[in-house]
C-alpha cells in the first residue's frame, strides 16, 4: 500500500482516473469495445513488426543489447532480448517508427505504441497474465491518455509539446498499473510518477530520428511509473491538478487553458478506446484528411500532377503548425509528416504507404517541384470548431486549364466514425509483417491476437512475437 495521505479534494480527477484503472473489470467493458480493442493492439503489433527493421530502431537495438546484459523481454520481430523497461522503450519507437500506428484525433495520441510494449513487457516476465486481463489491462490505458489530450485541447501540440510522447506517459502507467493489479492508492502514484517524467518537444517532426523514440520513451516512463509504486515509491499525488508544477498548469502555462472535468467525465461509460483511428497512408495523421480529399476529386475527374496549376488546402492552426510548413529535405521524419511532400508523393505515385518514403526520394526534385503547388492555409471557421475537428480540411485543386474541384473532408479513412473493416486492418498486419516475418508466423501471432480472450496465457503473445 502507498504511503498516500492526500484527502480526495485535493486530487479528484488524478484519483478518479485511479479509481477506474484499478477496479475496472473485463466484464464491466461493452462487446464493441472488446472487438475495437483487439483490431487496435494488432495494428499496432504489426506496425511494430514493420519498425523492427529500420535504421533507427536496429541503432536502438544495437545500443541498448550493447549495455543491457539481462534477457527478459522480447524485442517485436527479432531474436533479440532485453530488460523489460529497455524492451518497452525499443517496442514503442517500433510501434511509431513509420507513422503508421493509431491516433487518437481529439486526444492527439498515438495510444497504442505507449499502452502495448510496457503492458507486454509485464506479461512476459510476471507469468499468470490471461488474455482477459492483458484486454482489460489494455483498455485501462486507451481510455486515460486520450482524457488528459482533450483536457488540454489541441494547443498543448500548438504550443510545441510532442502530444504522443507527453501524454503517453499517463496512458502506458495506467495500462501497466491494471496489468499489476495495482489498488487505486498505488495507481495514483503510479500515475505521479509517470507524470514527472512527461516530456517531448514537436521539434523533433522536423528531420531527427528522436521523434520515432518519443512514444518508446512515454511508454518506458509509465512502466517505470507502475513498477516503483508497486514496491511503495510515491509519486505526485495531485499530478493533474496541482495549480503549482502539476501537469496542467505546467504544460500549459496557465491556469485556466485546460478543462480538468474532461478527466472523468463519462468514465468507464463514453469510451475513448472507441475515438482511436487507425492510418493507411504511411504519413502523420494530419495529412491523411487531405489525401483522401485529393483521392475523392479524383474520383470526379482523374488527373495527375501534369493538369495542376495549384492546390491549396485549408485547415486548422494545428494543421498548420504541424505539417504546413515549406517542405525541406531533412530526412524521412520530415518527409512523413510534411503536407505538400505528402500531396506530391501522392500525385507522382498514386500511394503514400511505405514503398514510397525511402531516403532516396527525400529530395527527389521532381516531388519537391511538385510539392511546392501545393499551399496550406489556416482556417479560422474550422479550428473554432475545436479539437474534434483538427483534421478536417477544404482542398481546392486548381486546374491549367483554368477550373477549379474541392472537396472537404473531416477525416481520415480509418476514422472513428467510420473504422475499417476487420479484412482492412487484417491485409495491412499482414502487409506489414511480411516484411519481416514469415507467413506461417504472421497467421499465428494474427488468429492469437483476434482471440485473445479465450487465451490463457498473455505471455504466449511476446513468444510469437520472437524472430527464430
């Protein structure tokens, strides 16, 4: 037990959410959410498996194998083991190595590579973990992170805070706090010293591999968080709250720009796990509402870069803070979270998924000339529209031959209005990790994960997950 004496008001929202993770129940989680949840984690898995290969990810390998001597937890779709905090720091950058993992778009979170490496990292080495309490233990963390984005709203990225990697650190400590079994007194402190650790600057979007580490890093951060207030080290009790040095107030320089009710408000009955969407263009999630508003216009009348004079997309603050800015070459990371590289790649290629970011295409000339027809503008109706609507954008395309087609789009395909299909999610896991693993392999780790409930083991998923 923690030494914890606080009273509750002074911390209701930060013991409201840990009251939650650790009482929930798997039978207390609605069948849609069950079925969502599962979709969800093997997206992520194969993102993961994809990442387990790239250069930034093999540096991390190499890095910590060199200075980790312990063996415990497997390293997703290599032969490779580590200690269960450097596992979850490797499986998280793997995750969000390509930007192709999950968003939570009002939460502005990619869930999924912060709730899942340290959950796993549990799972392999505390032996008993069912596949029902892996599910539960995992819909603990999808739920908080994404409550803490939208408290803060979508200036928290605006004003340069790398959302996934800030918030991620409350998403994996309460997934890792279930999977511990943790009683609410230690979630707190789980959760405060998660909390202390939150860090990420935006940055990072602008070239430097560090960016795909974030996620890897809140993730190792929220296991830290679980693992000491376990053995009774105490956190920041009032985490949340507290007007001085707490989250809120600290991230967003203020007093009054965040909404703390937005922390519990309808828990364990509106289910944020269900507001996660999933990316199938190999891009930051901000750009994908544009591609398919380029792809529907085409749709109309089909044309290529050739028939465009110029396009100009409008969108949200955030949009344009995050991705509109003038394409540069500086590496991949820039290049996948970059509007008109994004837009160009899709004119000259049809496709915007992994074939088409390699390192030799960065400065092709011929995307960079097209990428610069292409112009992002804020839009002051749609960023009043607030935070549900941060991905939503009007694309113009303006032709030579002197007429103009647009299209608006609120988001992306995959969106949580209108979530792929199980066959869709399936074909992209098995595209994805059959670049790295082989079929006889992918088919088990896949029917495992779409019946994990049934699964008596969770522990069974990591071993599946070793490259022989």
């Amino acid at each position: 037990m923690s030494s914890n004496t606080t009273t509750l008001s002074a911390n209701p929202y930060t013991r409201g959410i840990a009251g939650f993770v650790s009482g929930l129940q798997y039978e207390a989680i609605p069948p849609e959410v069950l079925t969502r949840i599962k979709l969800l984690m093997l997206d992520s898995i194969g993102c993961a498996i994809y990442g387990a290969n790239l250069p930034w990810t093999r540096i991390l390998q190499n890095v910590l194998g060199a200075v980790d001597t312990t063996r415990h937890c497997t390293v997703w779709g290599t032969s490779q083991k580590l200690s269960s905090p450097h596992a979850a720091l490797v499986n998280g950058t793997q995750v969000q190595a390509f930007e192709l993992d999950d968003v939570h778009r009002q939460g502005v979170l990619h869930v999924g590579a912060v709730v899942l490496p340290a959950l796993l990292s549990i799972a392999e080495s505390r032996p008993g973990m069912t596949g029902r309490d892996f599910i539960t233990s995992a819909v603990a963390g999808y739920e908080i992170g994404p409550r803490v984005g939208i408290c803060m709203g979508p200036e928290h990225i605006a004003q340069g805070w790398h959302s996934g990697a800030t918030l991620g650190v409350f998403s994996a400590a309460a997934g890792a706090a279930r999977g511990l079994r943790l009683d609410i007194d230690q979630t707190v402190d789980a959760l405060g010293i998660a909390g202390t650790q939150s860090s990420g600057l935006m940055a990072a979007q602008y070239g430097a591999m560090v960016k795909r580490m974030h996620a890897g890093r809140a993730s190792q951060s929220g296991l830290y968080g679980a693992l000491l207030a376990e053995q009774g080290f105490t956190g920041i009790v009032n985490v949340l709250e507290s007007e001085y040095g707490g989250f809120c107030s600290t991230f967003s320089r203020s007093q009054d720009r965040f909404k703390l009710e937005e922390l519990t408000a309808g828990l364990g009955q509106a289910w944020q796990t269900m507001g996660v969407a999933l990316k199938f263009y190999s891009c930051v999630g901000s750009n994908h509402s544009t591609l398919d508003a380029i792809r529907a216009i085409q749709a109309r009348r089909p044309f290529g870069e050739a028939e465009v004079e110029k396009i100009v997309v409008h969108g949200s603050q955030v949009t344009m803070d995050h991705v509109g800015w003038k394409y540069e070459p500086q590496g991949l990371t820039s290049a996948q979270l970059n509007l008109p590289y994004c837009v160009a790649t899709w004119l000259l290629d049809g496709d915007c998924f992994v074939d088409q970011f390699t390192e030799d295409k960065v400065a092709d000339p011929e995307r960079m000339r097209v990428a610069e027809k292409v112009q992002v503008m804020h839009d002051a109706a749609i960023t009043a529209k607030g935070s549900k609507f941060r991905h939503m954008v009007r694309a113009e395309v303006f032709f030579k031959d002197g007429t103009r087609l647009e299209h608006t789009v609120e988001a992306g395909r995959g969106n949580e209005r209108n979530f792929a299909s199980e066959a869709d999610i399936v074909a992209k896991f098995d595209k994805l990790a059959s670049h790295v693993l082989p079929k006889a392999q992918i088919a088990k780790i896949r029917d495992w994960m779409l019946t994990m409930e049934q699964q008596g083991d969770a522990a069974e998923l990591a071993r599946l997950l070793a490259k022989s």
